[in-house]
C-alpha cells in the first residue's frame, strides 16, 4: 500500500508573510514524503514561500484548499519526474516584468500529471519547461486580462515533449495555448476563449494533433507557424473580429491536414502566408467576413468536400496565379446545373468575386458591398470571367449540401 502523508496539523488558514524566511508547512511535508507518498492540502488559504517539489510524489487538494501568491510570488515548482498535481486551486501570483511567473510550474519533469485544479487570477498558470511525456488534463484557468505584457499564457510550453493537453476550460490570459519548440503534442477538448491575443499560438511546433477543441472570441483567433505535420481535426474556430483577426492564420508551415473543422463568425476564417502542401477536406466556412485568403506565398494546397455558406467572399487570393487545387467543394452561391446527376455541376465554379479583387487593391471599396453596382458587377464576371484569377477554379462542384454543422 501507498504511504499517505498528511498535512494533519495545518490550520484551515496558514498566513505566512512574503519575506517569511524557511519552508512553510506544505514544503515541510513534501520534504518529509518519500517517493510514491501522498501529500494531502486541507481546506483553507495557505500563504507561504513557493514550495519547491523534488520527489515522485502526490500533491492533493482537499475540497476547499487554496494556495494564494499574494500578489508577489510563484506557487509551486516541480522539479522531479511522475509528481501528481490534483485538486488544488492557485490563485493570485501578481505580473512580473522580469520573470515568466507562474502559478505551477514543471521545469525538466517527465510524466507528470496536472489534473482537475483551478487556477484564478495568475500571471502564467501552467508553464511547462523542458518536460517529456506529461499531462495536462480537466483544469479551470481563469485570468484577469489588463494588458499583454502584464498577462502571461494559461498554458505554456517550450522545450518540450510529448506534451498531452485535454479537456481543459482557458480564459483570460495572453494566450490560452501557447506552444514552442514543443513537437508531439496531443491537444483535444479545449475550450480556449476569451483570450487577449490567440486562443492558440505555436511556433517551431511539429508533428502534433489538435482535435475536438474550441477556439472562441480571443483577440487575434489562432496563429500557428514556423511548423510542420500539424493535423487540426474537428476543431471549431470561431467569433474572431478585427482587421488583424482570424480564425486560423497559417505562417510560414507547410504539411499540415486541416478537416473536419468548422470556421464560423470569422472576420476572416483562414488565412494562409507561406503555406505550403495544406490539405483541407470536410471543413465548414459559415458567415465569415473572408472565409479563405490565399497570399501569394502559399504554395500548392488541396481543399475538397468542404462547405461555404453565407461569407462575403469565400476565396480570396492577392496574386493572378495560385497552385492550390478546388474540387468537390458545396458553394452556396453555385448557380450550375447537373443534367447528368452525378452530384456534381457541369459547369465549373470560379470563387473569387471580381468585387474581393477590388477589394483587395482598394479596401475603402467594401463600402459598396451591398449595392446595386456590385451585384451587377458580379452578374457580368459570372457570365464573362475576365478579370478574376482563372486558376482558382472548382471543375466540379458538389451540389448537394453536407449537413449544416452546429457550431
């Protein structure tokens, strides 16, 4: 049987000043615990010095316990591998200018578990440094947001492997997810909203999976880059609004599956700058300002059976030529027939409006979007395409809708 060592003579509130000198009583008992024991918190506010974890240990929250920075510190620090973190609610750090402050942190640990906590009104909540194989699984993480400089990430990681982050509830921070030089991570069932800048911001982040999560109302949408192998599954990118907003920006990353994802509210849904071999396939582009945009930095790309309703332009592209490739896609402004019902139209379907072109050379031009000069302007393109891209082109348009996806 597993040894349980109990913090049994703690009162239901220990206050310890910030200058205190010594471990408190928490750091006593992690210190007294050998490998495999658990530590157990009590109910109450416990203030002491950050208490530093170096055993394989548990560190358990009873119902209720609290551990408060008083505005000026870190909390807990793990430093070993297959330490458990459960239970607890953090709250309180305070900014830092000249420290990446958090409220967990897991610098060089491997298999750790951070599951089920709470963490209120902290700088970086989770930062993750040098770790391999560890999980961060159901927390709560609520920030309150004043600036970028003076919020931190809710979940942050560099260096790291491996990395299995689910099920988790991020608001409030600069970032709710913040990867770098972080390669083989897991990332399912999030809901990251809220946020100052991105919901979900990588760079130099390969060969990972990011399923089932949601993306919602932050500040910029989500950036990721400098990256290769990402697959984006089933994820939902959505209400982000702003001239320099998204629901997806693709920078400078090639090799990456976007499909079955659902871009919706968008001011722009995705964005795609020096992105190379992108493959999407079943996605759902609804009510976006721009649902696709193609720089001219972007390099092949194939996108199939996706869906595109209600935008204001559903691809636009800033250069005459593109490699990327249309085909069997459902527009809703499609006008083409099927005499020979095969499900898809006979004639081909050019999704750049000749209107998104001027747009893009003049944007004081989307003044006009609703007038009668632009509904005729596209009724002539339609009939005669002259003057918009010919190389963006779907030959053969689905023309059955898929099953409208409820955000």
């Amino acid at each position: 049987m597993i040894p349980v060592c109990l913090i049994a003579l703690l009162a239901p509130s220990i206050a310890l000043p910030a200058s205190a000198v010594g471990p408190g009583p928490i750091a006593l008992a992690v210190a007294a615990a050998t490998p495999g024991d658990t530590v157990v918190v009590p109910a109450g506010v416990h203030r002491e010095p950050t208490i530093v974890i170096d055993r394989s240990i548990t560190l358990r929250g009873a119902p209720g316990a609290i551990l408060d920075g008083e505005g000026v510190r870190g909390l807990v620090e793990v430093r070993a591998p297959e330490v458990t973190i459960t239970g607890l609610t953090f709250r309180n750090t305070g900014s830092s200018y000249i420290e990446d402050r958090a409220a967990l942190l897991l610098d060089g640990a491997r298999d750790c578990v951070v599951t089920d906590n709470h963490f209120d009104a902290t700088f970086f909540a989770i930062y993750l440094a040098r770790t391999v194989g560890c999980v961060v699984r159901g927390n709560i993480v609520r920030g309150v947001p004043t600036s970028e400089a003076a919020t931190g990430n809710a979940v942050h990681s560099w260096g790291s492997h491996d990395l299995t982050v689910t099920n988790n509830t991020l608001s409030g921070h600069r970032d709710g997810l913040y990867f770098e030089f972080t390669s083989h991570a897991t990332v399912t069932g999030n809901r990251s909203t809220g946020n100052l800048r991105y919901g979900l911001h990588f760079m130099y982040a390969d060969s990972s999976t990011y399923a089932g999560n949601q993306f919602v109302a932050n500040g910029s949408g989500v950036a990721v880059m400098y990256s290769h192998q990402v697959a984006m599954t089933d994820n939902r990118f959505g209400e982000n609004h702003g001239p320099s907003s998204y629901g997806l920006l693709l920078k400078e990353i090639s090799d990456v599956r976007l499909q079955g994802n659902t871009f919706d509210h968008n001011s722009t849904g995705l964005l795609a700058d020096g992105a190379n071999r992108v493959e999407a396939i079943g996605n759902a582009f609804t009510a976006n300002g721009w649902a696709i945009r193609l720089l001219a930095s972007t390099g092949g790309g194939h996108f199939a059976a996706n869906a595109f309703r209600g935008n204001s332009f559903d691809v636009v592209v800033n250069s005459n030529r593109t490699t990327a490739e249309f085909i069997g896609n459902w527009w809703d402004a499609y006008r083409g027939w099927d005499l020979d019902r095969d499900g898809t139209g006979d004639v081909p379907y050019h999704p750049v409006r000749l209107f998104a072109v001027l747009v893009e050379r003049a944007p004081a031009a989307m003044l006009l979007q609703r007038s009668l000069f632009v509904r005729v302007l596209d009724a002539a393109e339609r009939t005669v395409p002259l003057l918009t891209p010919t190389s963006v082109v779907d030959r053969r348009p689905a023309m059955v809708a898929p099953p409208a996806v409820t955000p």
